[in-house]
C-alpha cells in the first residue's frame, strides 16, 4: 500500500484553489496575481513538509525555512496590496530580505534560524492585524460585496501568523526544558494546520480583489472646506454616482474606484460615508443593490439567480448575506411575501 503524507494531499487542496480563483476571473490568475503566487507557494511549501516530516528526508529542511520566511513576506505584499490605492511599486523587493537573512543564517549560524523565523512571523503578523485598524473599508481595492470576506481573511491571517510563531517559541521550550520526544510530530501538524488557514484565507482574500482601472473623475475634490461639509459634499456626490449612474451594478466596485470617480482619498469617501450614513461603504453600496434585486424580485420573474448579477453582486452567497441582513429573511422568501 502506498504511503501518502497529508501535507500531499493538502497541496491537491491548493492546486483546486488554484484553478478556482482562474476560474472566477475572466483574465485568469494574472488578475490576482500576487494571492495565486502565495498560494502556489503554500502548495510547494506542502510538497515539501510532506518530503521532510512523511518520509524523513533532512536534507530538505533548509528549503522548508526558507520558503517559510518567504511565504509570511508574500502574505504581507498579497493583503497590504488591497489597502493601496495605487501599485506598491519597486519597494516590494525589500520583503525578500528575511528570505535572503535566513539563507544567510544557514550558512553562518544555524543556531539563529528558529528564532529568526519565529521574529519574522510575529512581525509580519503583528503587521497585518495593524492593517484591520481601518476595518473593511481599508481594503480599499476588495470588492465591495466581498470585502467583509477579505477583511476577516486578513485577521485570521494575522493570528494564524502569530499562532505559528508562538507555536515554535513552545516547541523550542520543549526541547530546551525536556526531551522534545513529540516535536516533530506537533511541528508537522501545526504547519499543515497553517498552511491549510493561511491557504484557505489568501484564496477568499484573493477572490475578493479587483484589478486597477482608470475612470472618469468629476470635480476635484475640495479640501479647504470644514470636515463636516466635506463629508456632506462627498457623501451628496457618491448618492449622485449610485442613484444617477448606477455604479452599484458594477460588480467589480471596490473603494479605490469610487474614490477615483469622486477624485478623493479613498480615506475621505469612507469616513464621509461613515459618519454621515453610519456605515461602511461596502454596507452602503450593498443597500442599493439590495434595493434594485427588491426591485426586480417584485416586478419581474427573473430567477434569483440572474438578480444577483444584475443587481452588483458576484456571487450567491455574498448577495444571501446582504440580502438577510437587510431584509431579515431569503430572497425566495422575501418574493413570496410581495406576491402574496
């Protein structure tokens, strides 16, 4: 009988991740580029803690550390990439160092890598629970009927990151107080654990981004007025784009391409919305396009299914959400009170 180690088949799990978020994009994985590289790399991590822990093989131990530092730099350039305005640019390359500090540890003193991998991950985990400081308008290229998702994905990466580093802080307690007798088998469960967290959140994450576009911006957005009355104006302004223009049917809307519209700080849309309407943008947008299925569920019999796209969402399951959160019940349901 043939041995299979479950880290091989936890990469299967990311290869079909893979082809799912091709899939879900009409120009494949270069729309989401930098998710697809992390989890193609989560995959080849997998294959290689399956060689090591389910077949023993040391020698590919330095692969392993390696690709563990610079996974948690490919985490942070994916989800710190859906805050930005704007492409990070040349600075991206600077993420490589603790890769390349590691290689360097390897070589001059071993002794350090465990540590420096443990700071490394703490770092960068504590790095991106500092970036859900904005909440779900931060994500500021997410789709706006996916951004809850990708803003959850962010904090659960983040602690699985810490939960990870804290992890090799305890093992190497274990063997530096006992015998470490169960820290191999505790090293290889907690890394298929994280790989499994972290692969499954960078998939949704990534599902949820939109690719940079150029739009056409009306006035300049002032900046010399009184902060409430700018909030007023920018929050006028964008009725003006979802009410007149109907931009809440674009199914790829994110915040940075209402801020473009507008020729505003995506910072300034959110806090006008925020603090004139009371919620997120995301919350607001969604309103409208629950609105318009609402619409469409009580004029016409077009299935639920065709609704969802022509009212702005993108998929079933985001449009339930919103859909019960605003109306309390399914839209099935909701058509069938109307009707009756």
């Amino acid at each position: 009988m043939i041995f299979v180690p479950l880290p091989f088949v936890e990469t299967l799990f990311f290869l079909t991740l893979l082809v799912q978020m091709s899939r879900r994009s009409e120009n494949g994985l270069s729309e989401n580029r930098a998710f697809a590289l992390l989890v193609a790399a989560y995959a080849l991590q997998s294959v290689v803690i399956g060689l090591r822990w389910g077949y023993d093989l040391k020698a590919v131990m330095p692969c392993q550390v390696v690709l563990a530092a610079l996974l948690a730099s490919l985490t942070w350039i994916s989800f710190a990439g859906l805050t930005s305005e704007r492409p990070q640019g040349n600075s991206s390359w600077l993420h490589l160092l603790p890769a390349m500090i590691i290689c360097l540890l390897l070589f001059v003193g071993r002794g350090a890598v465990t540590a420096a991998i443990t700071a490394i991950f703490l770092g960068y985990g504590a790095a991106l629970l500092w970036l859900t400081r904005l909440g779900p308008d931060g994500l500021v290229a997410s789709r706006l009927d996916g951004a809850l998702r990708s803003y959850r994905s962010l904090q659960i990466t983040g602690f699985a990151l810490i939960g990870s580093a804290v992890t090799d802080i305890i093992i190497s307690l274990d063997f530096a107080w006992g015998s470490g007798a169960h820290a191999g088998e505790v090293v290889a469960a907690a890394n298929v654990l994280a790989l499994f967290v972290l692969g499954a959140a960078a998939s949704v994450a990534g599902s949820g981004s939109t690719p940079d576009d150029e739009a056409d911006a009306l006035p300049d957005c002032p900046q010399t007025v009184a902060a409430t009355e700018l909030d007023s104006e920018v929050a006028a302004s964008l009725g003006v784009l979802m009410q007149a223009k109907k931009l809440y049917k674009d199914t790829e809307l994110n915040l940075g391409r209402i801020a473009r519209r507008l020729n505003c700080p995506a910072r300034t849309v959110s806090k006008a919305v925020n603090r004139i309407h009371g919620m997120s943008v995301s919350q607001y947008v969604n309103n409208y396009r629950i609105d318009e299925a609402r619409r469409l569920l009580s004029t016409t019999d077009e299935p639920v299914t065709q609704i969802i796209f022509e009212s702005g969402f993108l998929t079933k399951s985001n449009f339930n959400r919103e859909f019960l959160r605003v109306t309390g019940m399914s839209p099935t349901a909701w058509r069938q009170r109307e009707r009756c």
